[in-house]
C-alpha cells in the first residue's frame, strides 16, 4: 500500500477505491490505519502532474473525509485533461519496395545477401567512394568529394608537418 502509485490507466476514483479496499483488509488484520492515514497515503500516491492540488490540500487547515478527498481528485484529474493540448502524432515511413513474398522469404534473401556483399557494385575485398561511388578509394580520400566540401565553404584538415616535409 505505502509503494502504491496512480499510473492514469484507470481514473482516479478508482485507484482511491482500490487504495482503501486495501486498508479495509488491513483493518481485518488488526492493522488498522485511520482516514486521516489512508487520505495521505492516497495523497502520496498521486503523479507529479497532481503537485498543485497536493500542495492546495497542504496548506489548508482542513483536512478531507474520503469523500470529499474522491470528490476533490475526480473533479482535478478533470481539470488537468481539460489543461492537456490535444495533440495528434503522425508518423511517415519511406516506402520501399519489397522482393519476394510477405511470409519471410524476402529477409531470407535480403540475409543471404547481406553476409556476402555489402553493396551490389563492390566485389569483397575493394572499397567504393560513398560521393562518386567509383572503387578503389573511401569518400574521405575522394578529391571530387573534397572540391564539393572547399566549395560548400567547409575547412579541410591539414595534413601533419611530417608528410609535406617529406614530400617538398
């Protein structure tokens, strides 16, 4: 009961419920809490998002029945559903065209082709530029990639003092 906590999959009104049955089979345990106890069980139980309210309740010199403790969480968790945005969540995908049929058999391929050639245009063993896409050299070692960076305004590295020394 003490590590209880309000998730908001059901309303409030039913997890005060649920929190003093609890209390009630305590009670028939000869371990009775009283309604001032189980208000700030119920109280501690409550998400971040009830803050205010349980602060509101804190300060007043008043202390709730059960009643009134259900009345006052139904009508604030209405509050706060009012105060939420509605917002809605659109989700995009490329799509992209599928070999083979739907039951596997197009990931079989895609696996078999996967663990020998990483790329349709490179045999094992030599590299391809990822800008021009020629064999024999990577994208960093690319001189049309490196134009394209100097053009774009991007700096490019300079090389260490030990290969222009060699190379003058």
């Amino acid at each position: 009961m003490l590590t209880t906590k309000y998730e908001g999959t059901s309303g409030v009104r039913e997890h005060i419920m649920m929190m003093s049955d609890m209390a009630h089979k305590l009670k028939g345990l000869d371990m009775e809490i009283s309604d001032g106890f189980l208000v700030h069980f119920i109280m501690t139980s409550l998400p971040a998002r009830f803050n205010a309210f349980k602060i509101n309740y804190n300060t007043q010199k008043d202390k709730w029945s059960m009643s009134e403790l259900i009345a006052m969480c139904v009508h604030e968790e209405e509050r706060l559903k009012l105060e939420q945005p509605k917002v809605a969540y659109i989700a995009t995908t490329k799509s992209v065209k599928r070999n083979g049929n739907f039951k596997g058999e197009s990931s079989k391929v895609q696996k078999a082709n996967s663990n020998t050639v990483s790329s349709p245009n490179v045999s094992k063993g030599q590299s391809c530029c990822k800008f021009c896409h020629n064999k024999g050299h990577l994208q960093r070692d690319c001189s049309k990639f490196k134009e394209w960076l100097a053009k774009k305004g991007f700096m490019l590295p300079i090389p260490h003092m030990d290969s222009l020394q060699s190379s003058g």
